[in-house]
C-alpha cells in the first residue's frame, strides 16, 4: 500500500480527490495478496506472517520512540541518542519487510536493500555498549516498572514473535537474505531486552 506524494504535506491545493491514491484497491478481496515480483497468493502464507509481524515490530518500535520523546525522558540527553538509534532499526525493518516480501529464485528489484552481517554487527555493538549500561539481574522479569521500559518488553516480544515466523519461511525456502533477517530480528529482541531494564531503572514510575 502507497498512498500519493503529497499526502501528509498539505496537498498541492487540488481535489483532494485527485491528489490521493485510494486505500481500498479491492485487489485483496479474492483472499490473496501480491508479492514483490507480481505474484500472489493466499493471504494465510507463511510468508504474509512474517510481513505481517515485521510490520508489526517497526511499529512496536515506534511506541518506544514515541514514549522516548515524552516529556519526562527527552529531556535526558541518552534517550535522544536511543530515539534516533530506534530509528534507524524501524528504517531496516521495512528493508526486512522487503527481503521477505521477495519470493525464493526472483531477483531482487534494482537497487533494492537488503538486511547484511553489518546490520547485525552493528545491533551487536549497540548490546555490548547498552549493557553496560543496565543492570541485569538473575531472575524473570515481570513488564511495568516504567513506561518506556514495558514498551521496549512489548517490542522485545513483537520482534521475537516476528523471527520465529521468519525462520519458518526460511526453513521452506532456504533464501540466504531471508536468513540474514532471521539473525538481525535475534539480536534486535536482545537489544531491546537489555534497553527494557535500563529504563526500567533509569525512569521508574513513582510509587
């Protein structure tokens, strides 16, 4: 789904009408979506799965950046510098959501991005340097002792939830990209465990 280039600027001053892809294509309607090469299918693939709840991670990661920009925690000079991290994982998401959206034995579209060890390298990096900075007990951790630590465990599960669907179109399909998005989504749910209990600890809700 796309909508038109000016929608969410204003418009251009025209119909609105005129100026806005529509939303409901009704191409959907026979059970069945598309891929990127023009092929579709049964909207209970496996493959829509895993769409669907990488699309679900990049927004669980948008309620932690949007918590993260609340008022009481922006103003700490951390949190910005982990928003604008967030970011960034939500832009590799939707690379994500392209790699497995590519079907098995179909080229890639030109240009098009693809999730490498270097994106995994650099989660690794940011587990190592956040860890140092939380305080990790040896127990089970029960979601809520702040805000925007329950949304980094809501996040953690997402993203959790999104690899195992991943692994399963990798285990029919066997696509090397695919298996790449498979340890970049293992790693972004430790990353997001380990930001949980820092900010479990750094903005605790009052008692």
């Amino acid at each position: 789904m796309w909508f038109g280039k000016e929608s969410g600027k204003g418009g251009t001053g025209a119909d609105p009408q005129e100026d806005l892809t529509p939303v409901t294509t009704r191409g959907g309607d026979d059970g069945r979506s598309g891929l990127l090469d023009g092929s579709r299918r049964f909207k209970d693939d496996p493959v829509f799965d895993a769409l669907g709840y990488v699309d679900e991670a990049q927004v669980a990661l948008g309620a932690c950046r949007a918590v993260a920009g609340r008022p009481e925690t922006a103003r700490d000079a951390l949190v910005r510098s982990l928003a604008g991290q967030i970011e960034t994982e939500q832009y590799k998401l939707l690379v994500a959501g392209g790699v497995m959206a590519c079907p098995v034995n179909v080229p890639f579209l030109a240009g098009q991005e693809v999730i490498t060890d270097a994106d995994v390298a650099r989660l690794e990096e940011r587990i190592t340097w956040w860890r140092g900075q939380a305080e990790l007990e040896p127990r089970f951790f029960v979601a809520g002792d702040s805000l925007l630590g329950a949304e980094c465990d809501r996040a953690r599960t997402v993203v959790r939830r999104a690899e195992r669907a991943v692994v399963r179109v990798v285990r029919a399909q066997g696509r090397e990209e695919q298996k790449a998005v498979s340890r970049y989504l293992n790693r972004l749910s430790d990353w997001f465990f380990i930001l949980a209990r820092w900010a479990d600890r750094r903005f605790p809700l009052a008692e």
